[in-house]
C-alpha cells in the first residue's frame, strides 16, 4: 500500500507522516553547501535578471483579505531571502532558507490550495515568493535541482504576463524549489517589496557571456471526458550576449493541468497535441 494511501485510510497518521518528511528535509539543508551567507551589493554589479509582480490580483471569488496578509508574509520571506549569495557549488533551498512561516517568526495566514481550492492557512501566499526566484533562475545559467508546479489550473488569468505553469509550488518544507550553482561565478540576490509590487534580481560580479530567453509552445485547452485541461510547454533558449546567436534550445517543462473554473467552448480543442 502507498503512502498516499495508508493515510487516506488512517488520517490521524497524516500528521506524523508530515513531521517526518520536514524532518528528513531539513536534515539535508543542514549540509555544508545549503550554508548560505550574504555578502555586499557592490560586489555584483551586472544584472542577469530582474523581475517584479503584482501583490494584489483578483484570484476568482477568493477573500481579498487574504491577499493583504500574503504582503507581511512575503515581507518576512524577503527578510530572510534578500542579501544571499549563492557561490559555486553552493544550493540555495528555498526553505532552508525562509525557514519554518510560524507566527513567532512573524508569519501570519495567507491563501493556500488545499485539495483544490483556496483556504486560509499559515504562511499562505509564499508561493509568489518561490514563483519569482524560479522565474529568475530560469533567465540564467543556475541549475534547477528541486522543482514542482502546480497540478491544477484554478482561477482564470488576470493580467497574466507570464507563460502559464512557470511558476513554483512549495508547502514546508518537503515541497521545496532548490537552485545550485553549478557555474564558476558567485551569483547574489535581491528582493524586496514596496506598495504594490513584489521585486527581485540576480546579479554577478562580471558581465555575463550569455541570455536565457523562454518561450511557450502549443499552450491550448481541451477536454478528455467530463474534465478540461490546459496544456503548454516551456523553453529555455540560451543566447550568445555578442551575436545573439542561440546556442541551444531545452524543454524546461511540459504542463498538463486540470481546469478548475469555466473555459468557453470555443477556446476547447478536441485533444492534446501529440
């Protein structure tokens, strides 16, 4: 029988099973290349990448007042986040370094996804956090060692500027976004928040050679059976800074995610591409 399973039957072990995996995550962010340490700006002076996004959207019918408690939470997550360096070989953990969102850390309730809609859970919204530093990472050489996106599409886009499942889950701790600097450079990030947005960059000591660009492919809706599914693929393209050559070209993700709201029939295609 599966994990899965044995706690689907027996609930009152789904607690003991969770503390057991925060337990062996954090055993593995305690190694020597999760030791992250901040270092002075005016050391990396190039930018590799820099992105911002909205604080307050529209996100279906949900409480809007969930959205304002988000903002402290991810205030506190650029607190502990803002100033890292990442130096090669080095692995930044997203909650190795964010740490435990309990309330006598400062974190309070925001939105979270439980089994397939919106409750008010502590720590809720973090997920914006997560979904930037992917966001960067993947316009720079960093390898993505610890990834998981979201497997359902729940609310209709609202001012999207991004490609759909370019973002990043994480829940404490065992659902984790991870990065290593698998490159020779020491990479620094910041991030802050002001009024309305949520901001961030990734920055280098010397002029980086390359530019990663991506792209989505064959994004669509369709229904199998009595469900709707959105579909896309990501790229990730790496560009010569001097020629703008592409020097390759690599799938990043294919996304294949339930529909939780209404899709106009007209947007539905019969199946899948191959």
């Amino acid at each position: 029988m599966s994990r899965q399973a044995l706690t689907s039957r027996f609930p009152f072990l789904a607690p003991i099973v969770v503390e057991g995996r925060i337990a062996l995550k954090s055993l593995q962010v305690r190694r020597p290349e999760y030791q992250l340490h901040r270092a002075p700006a005016a050391l990396f002076p190039f930018c590799v990448h820099k992105h911002h996004s909205v604080l307050r959207r529209r996100l279906g019918d949900a409480d809007p007042r969930l959205q304002e408690l988000k903002v402290q939470n991810l205030r506190r997550a650029a607190e502990e986040l803002n100033g890292l360096s990442i130096a090669p070989g080095q692995v930044l953990s997203y909650w190795g370094q964010v740490g435990r969102p309990s309330s006598k850390r400062g974190f309070t309730t925001g939105m979270l996804i439980s089994n397939g809609r919106p409750i008010e859970g502590q720590g809720g919204g973090l997920c914006q956090m997560a979904n930037l530093l992917y966001w960067m990472v993947l316009h720079s050489p960093l390898t993505v060692t610890e990834h998981h996106h979201h497997s359902l599409d729940l609310f209709p886009d609202s001012g999207r500027v991004l490609p759909f499942g370019s973002g990043a889950s994480v829940f404490y701790n065992y659902v984790d976004l991870q990065i290593t600097n698998t490159t020779a450079d020491t990479f620094y990030l910041s991030v802050w928040v002001d009024e309305t947005s949520l901001h961030g960059e990734l920055r280098v000591g010397r002029e980086p050679q390359h530019t990663y660009k991506v792209t989505e492919e064959d994004h669509r809706f369709y229904r199998k059976g009595e469900q709707v599914y959105r579909t896309n693929k990501l790229y990730q393209s790496q560009i010569d800074r001097r020629t703008g050559n592409r020097l390759q070209k690599r799938l990043i993700t294919f996304n294949d995610s339930r529909v939780l709201y209404d899709v106009e029939e007209a947007k539905l295609t019969p199946q899948a591409a191959d």
